[in-house]
C-alpha cells in the first residue's frame, strides 16, 4: 500500500484549487464573450443557493428537490454497476485464464463494446416494460466492458512462477484462484471497475434524459424546457463533482491494492 505525506496531500490540494481557479476563470471569460447568454459563476452560485437550501423537497412526480433527485440517479448507477461488475469479473477471468474462453468471447465484447447506450435503450424498454428497468439495462450492458478487458489482461499477465508454484503444491482449481490468481488481477480489477463506474456515471444522464421520471438526467433536461441555464451549469457541476468522487474513491482503492511498494 502506497503511503502519502501531508505535504503530498497539500501539494494535491493546492494544485486542485489552482484548477478550480481555471475553471472559473474560464467560465466567466466565456460567459462575457456570450454576452451572458451562458450564465456566469456568481449568478449559477445564487441558483445553488437555492436548490441546496432545501433539496429534498416533493411536490409530485415532476417537482422534486435536487437531493431527491440526484440519489435517485446514484441509486440506478449502483445497481446497474453491480449488476455489470457480477458479469464482468468472472466473464473477464475466463478470458484471460483460457485460450479458448478468450477466443469465444472476446470477439462478442468487440462487437457489443463499442454500442452507444442509446441504441440498448429500446431493447431495455422491451425486454423491462418499466424506464427504471431500461436505465438499469443500459448502464449494466455499457459499463462492464472496461472491467472485463482489465480482468482479462490481469489474469493473462500472471508471470509463470506463479503459475508452476500451484503446480508444485498440488493447488486444486479453487485454490489457485483465491491463491494466485485473483490476488495477482485485483489491482487489474479495479482498474476496470474504476473505468466502469465512470462510465456507468456518464450513461445515467443519458437514460434519464430519455426515460424521464426521477433523476439528475431528468433534471437537465426539465431545466432545459424551463429555460432555465443555470439549474442546467448546476447538474453539470453536481455530476461532475458526483464523477470525481467516484474516482477518487477507487484510486484509493486501487492504491491499497497495489503491488508497487514504493
């Protein structure tokens, strides 16, 4: 496992801030060249303001507070990134541990890998008859494609030393795969797990904006019919800052699971 000083946590942290300070500097530069027709930072902030002051608030199916919304979204994301993950992982050990399971499969995730979420969708309406159950769909059917190929190069990338010391005790298949082999492809499978919820995050909004209902996908474009940019700059930032958390959560992840010692 990696150890990180606090100068290393400042050092991050000061680095963030100075690209916060970009980002803004960015913004308001495009605002005034837009002639304010992209709302600027400190009139997005006033509009936060105000959602955050009372975010779960319920007023019927189509005026929700932003919290309510938002944990909606998270709640699809985890299901159709566990649903996809329980997939991924065991299809992406066949792969790697087999030439004939990589030979099979893998031209099927070449083939379906590249499909845009939004072509799964209908199928997902059809086969769910519920939005619910087609945003699920379409986030699992998408997001698993990273964790597959990142398992697969794991386990194919086990050095034969590894592989001749379960010759030498005798390890059964089991053994040899809660021994050697998963300790060996977890840093692997992470790595696409990490790449997978991002995904999974990206695809939401989409889903949302498609099915309707519930969701920060939703809220975008019910801001959008309202005209109303700055709730549209919020959910961008909501996600956006959603998506960092997210990664910044399986880096650590990833970091203790490391091999590297240094």
């Amino acid at each position: 496992m990696k150890s990180v000083s606090i100068k290393d946590i400042a050092i991050n942290f000061i680095y963030f801030v100075a690209s916060m300070i970009i980002l803004l500097g960015i913004w308001h530069l495009i605002s005034v060249i837009t002639k304010a027709e992209i709302p600027n930072p400190a009139s997005t902030w006033i509009v936060f303001k105000e959602l955050i002051a009372d975010p779960f608030y319920d007023y019927g199916p189509n005026d929700k507070g932003i919290g309510i919304q938002l944990l909606s979204s998270l709640g699809r994301v985890s299901t159709g990134f566990a649903l996809g993950s329980l997939i991924a992982i065991p299809m992406g050990l066949l792969m790697g541990s087999t030439k004939i399971g990589m030979k099979l499969l893998n031209p099927i995730v070449q083939i379906l890998r590249p499909v845009s979420p939004l072509a799964w969708f209908p199928l997902g309406l059809l086969a769910f008859k519920a939005s619910d159950g087609a945003t699920i769909f379409i986030i699992a059917i998408t997001s698993l494609w990273p964790t597959v190929i990142n398992t697969a190069f794991g386990v194919s990338s086990i050095p034969d030393d590894h592989k001749n010391v379960g010759k030498a005790f005798g390890f059964s298949k089991w053994k040899y795969l809660t021994r050697i082999m998963l300790p060996f492809a977890i840093p692997h499978i992470i790595t696409g797990l990490r790449l997978s919820i991002g995904i999974a995050w990206v695809v939401i909004v989409a889903g949302e904006m498609l099915s309707g209902g519930v969701g920060i996908g939703f809220f975008v474009w019910d801001s959008w019919n309202g005209l109303s940019l700055e709730r549209i700059l919020v959910a961008i930032l909501i996600i956006g800052t959603v998506g960092l958390l997210f990664d910044k959560a399986f880096n650590g992840l990833q970091n203790a699971f490391s091999w590297d010692k240094k």
